[in-house]
C-alpha cells in the first residue's frame, strides 16, 4: 500500500526545497533517503508510478522531437566526443579511488561499465529545469534535448545487449505504426480536447510501451517512438499540454524511489560523493564542444548547464548489469547517492546560469565561431519591439503595426512560430531576448517601447533587468498571469498586463460595441 507518510514526506521537503530555491524535485529526492532512514521500503505503486513517470516523460520528448536535429553534427558530435571522454577520465580515477578505500575491490571492466553509466545526463533534470523557465521551445532546450534522446539510446541498445533480449520477428509489425499515423490523428481529432483527449494520450504512451515490451522491444524506448509520430501535428503539441501534470505527479514517484533505494557500505560513500561532486566538470567540456561544433556560446552555456549531473539511465543500466552479475549490487546504491549530490550541485548551477552569461559575457564571445557572426538580424528603423510571438505577442503585434507600420518587430527563438509569423506578413528576428548580443545590435535610443510576452515570469523579470541594466529608458510592459508578478516587475519599473483580467475586460468591451452596432 502506498501510505500517506509517504505522500506527506514528498510534499514537506518539496515545500523546503522550494522555499529556499531550490527545484521540488530535490526535495523530493530528500524525502527518498528520508523514508529509507525511518524504514519505510518502495512498495509496488511507487514503483508503478516511477514508471509511468518516465514513460510519459519519453512519449512527451517524442512529442516535442524533431528527428532531423539528431543528425546535426553539433548533437551527434558532441555527444559521442563527450560521452568517449567522461569514459576515459572517469575509468583510471575509479580504479585509484576504491583501491585506496579498505574493503572495496573494483575491476577495470566494473570501472568501465560505472564511467559508462556516468557518462549519461539525466532527462528527468533537464526537462523539469527547462519546463520551469519556460524555455523547452528554446534552442538551448532542443540541444541538450537532442544530446540526452542520443545517450538515452546508447543506453537502451546496452541494456538490451547486457540482457541479451533480442527483438522477436514479429517486432517488424511495429513499422505498421507508420502508415497508422492519420488514423491515430483522426482518434485523437474525435476525442475533442477535454478527459477523453487526456485519456487517449495516457492510453497511447502506456499500452503503445507494453505492446513494444511484448515483442522485445524497451518499453522506454516505443514510448519515445510512439511520441514522435505525432510529433510537428498541433494536437501532438496540445496533447504534451494536457499530459504535463500526470507526467510530473508521477516523476515524484521516480525521485522518491532513488533515495528509497537506501545507502552504500560505508567505505563506498565517500567513493559515491566524489564522484557526484565531480559532476560540474560536464558543463566545461559540453560548453567547449559545442562552440567548436558551431554552436553560439550562450546556446552552449545554457545547454551544457542543463546537462552537469548524472542521470537515471545510468542508475539503469547499473541495476540491469548487477542482476545480469556483471558487477557488485552495491554500486547501484553508490551511483543514487552520486546522482543526488549531481542533482543538487546542477540545481545551483541552474539557478545562477543566466547571471554567470551576464556577467562573463565578453569572455565567453571569445569560444564562438567566426563564421557565426555574419548575417546579424535586421533591426534597424524599429520603434516597437514585441519579445515573444506567441498568441499574445503575436495579437500584439498586429494592433501595434495599425499604428507603427513595419517599424514594430518581433523576436522569437522558435523557428515554427518565427515561419508562422512570417506566412502573416509580420517583421520577426530569430534571437533570444536574454541575450545582450542581440541587444547591441539594436538601436535602444529608438525604440519608444518594448513588449514581454514570453512564456515565463522568470524570463521576463530576467530581460526586463537586462534592458533597464543596458540604460533602457523607454516603456517595457510584460504581460502577467497572477498578480504578485506586477510587484516583482515594479521593482525595475516595468508595467504588467494580466492577460486574464484584461482578456475579461476585452470580452465585455467586444460584446457592447457588437450590441451597439447591431441593427434595431
């Protein structure tokens, strides 16, 4: 039975987590090691729900995949290099380190196989970190998105090597989901988009696993799969909307079950801190290939960020090779242990990401690529800048432009919503508004006022500061969805926009002009 105390002990250190900002899953792993401590055991819902909460986790990746970015050298190529070279750095210093504990005895192919499994970021991390800045249509996002989906691969081809479970023939019958795709759109299509919709989704990603699962396929991995046909269709991305609390409510399961899963022998403690306060060292290398595989310094920082940690792939393939006997059980222990202390030194570096860009920014310029400094967006003539194109950028933009003419612009970092901006005639740049490049090119003493609408409060507190640190004096007005936002916007004089309030009030004022122009 899932007892309440288990509930309770996730929301009180979630809450604790919070309050002294840190993500809720941390405090979340907390309750983990918590609940082990006063006895309490992983029972089979709280697995069950681990589970769910990764396969929804892959099928909402699947959603959001754009399978042609996996072939850009600067994903491939940054995985392969960086996965090779943690392998090698981490081998040799396994060896040392348990040879110099009493008591811990380590071959070099148990070496290999934990470096292995620590050459791996964790999905279930990077995603929750993105989600909550409100930066998964980001291009930082889709390239430690594309490096983690190329590990997690890696990772299911070995476990499916270690277990020796090899896809039976009628695995080929899978392909048929291709054809199948407009049928499946059409089901969802005749859902609607209430529970029913919910419900098909929930359907899709769990039974779609089982059924891979029961031709020799990793259910993980169809989940993945099962997500990426619907990918590029706008119900695939509504239906990553309406799954994003069940994934997340069932991720606390996940993070509970690795602190639940107890500690190592002693003399393997200090082994396990180590290597998790060694976790940080991923970030310079990610940072360093990335620029050199022509990606910006900025994109680079915030996805190498992303990525400093170990993840639970690797707990997994650890768990697999010690019930295969390829090595001591122990090490699973170990390597949850290492994966919290990553867990919590990344949360850190997360936090502080955006102002460490700010302020060493002239200093990281000095990795990029030449090559990428031609071609610089046209923001010349602007009067009106709208930051974020989504709807309410978007519908911004189109009153303002009544106004202003092709002297308003809009900025975006999503290339869909750039191309759908451009198909309705709108000026638009590809650029990040946290980026102080993209602001020196602007002409500021011009530009009369600035619109946020992106998609995050934080965002917008984070570009509102920057502008006003640029000199910026003109009017910036962000758009808001609860009230204690307007107080932190103030704070750099910033005017807010409820967009629920104020939606309300358009409603009504659109209902008495149609009753005062209709006839009688």
């Amino acid at each position: 039975m899932f007892e309440p105390i288990t509930i309770v002990c996730a929301l009180v250190c979630g809450v604790i987590a919070r309050a002294i900002g840190l993500p809720a899953l941390v405090g979340y792993l907390a309750s983990g090691f918590v609940l082990y401590e006063m006895g309490t055991t992983p029972g089979p819902i709280i697995e069950q729900l681990a589970e769910l909460g990764v396969t929804l986790l892959l099928f909402s990746i699947g959603l959001k995949l754009r399978p042609m970015e996996l072939l850009e050298k600067r994903v491939w190529g940054s995985t392969l290099v960086h996965m090779g070279v943690t392998i090698l750095f981490f081998t040799p210093l396994l060896v040392v380190a348990t040879q110099l504990m009493p008591g811990v005895t380590m071959s070099f192919d148990d070496s290999v196989l934990v470096a292995f499994a620590l050459s791996f970021s964790s999905t279930v991390f990077a995603i929750q970190v993105m989600q909550s800045r409100g930066e998964m249509s980001s291009r930082h996002a889709s390239l430690a998105i594309g490096i983690l989906l190329i590990q997690d691969v890696a990772a299911v081809l070995y476990i499916a090597i270690a277990t020796g479970k090899v896809p039976e023939p009628t695995a080929l019958l899978l392909l048929l989901f291709i054809p199948a795709r407009p049928l499946i759109i059409r089901v969802l299509s005749l859902s609607g988009h209430d529970e029913l919709f919910t419900l098909f989704g929930l359907a899709l990603a769990i039974l779609g696993a089982d059924l891979f699962e029961l031709v020799g396929v990793k259910g993980d991995l169809g989940a993945l799969i099962l997500g990426t046909l619907l990918a590029g269709h706008p119900l695939g991305k509504e239906l990553a909307k309406n799954l994003l609390q069940f994934k997340d409510l069932f991720l606390v399961g996940f993070f509970v079950s690795i602190g639940l899963s107890g500690w190592p022998a002693e003399e393997l403690v200090y082994v396990a801190v180590l290597v998790g306060v060694l976790a940080p060292l991923k970030s310079p290398l990610y940072f360093w290939l990335m620029t050199r595989f022509m990606t910006r310094p900025r994109t680079s920082l915030l996805s190498a960020a992303a990525l400093s940690n170990y993840s639970e792939f690797g707990l997994i393939v650890i768990a697999i090779a010690s019930k295969e006997g390829l090595i001591d059980p122990q090490w699973s222990a170990a390597l949850s242990l290492s994966i919290a202390v990553s867990f919590l030194l990344s949360t850190g570096i997360n936090l502080q990401v955006h102002s460490f860009y700010l302020q060493h920014f002239t200093r990281l310029r000095r990795f990029r690529n030449r090559k990428l400094d031609v071609g610089l967006p046209d923001c010349s003539n602007v009067e009106v800048i709208v930051l974020g194109m989504g709807r309410i950028g978007s519908g911004a933009y189109d009153i303002l432009h009544r106004r202003h003419g092709d002297a308003v612009l809009g900025v975006d970092d999503n290339d869909q919503k750039l191309e759908n901006c451009r198909q309705r005639q709108q000026r638009v740049v590809a650029a990040d508004a946290s980026d102080p490049l993209f602001w020196m090119n602007v002409d500021l003493d011009q530009v009369e006022q600035i619109l946020i609408a992106l998609t995050n409060h934080r965002e917008n507190m984070l570009v509102g500061k920057l502008l006003r640190d640029m000199g910026y004096e003109g009017l910036i007005t962000a758009a808001i969805r609860f009230e204690d936002e307007a107080t932190d916007l103030a704070r750099y004089d910033i005017a807010s926009f409820n967009v629920y309030a104020e939606a309300g009030a358009g409603l009504a004022t659109h209902a008495e002009l149609g009753r005062a122009l209709s006839p009688g």
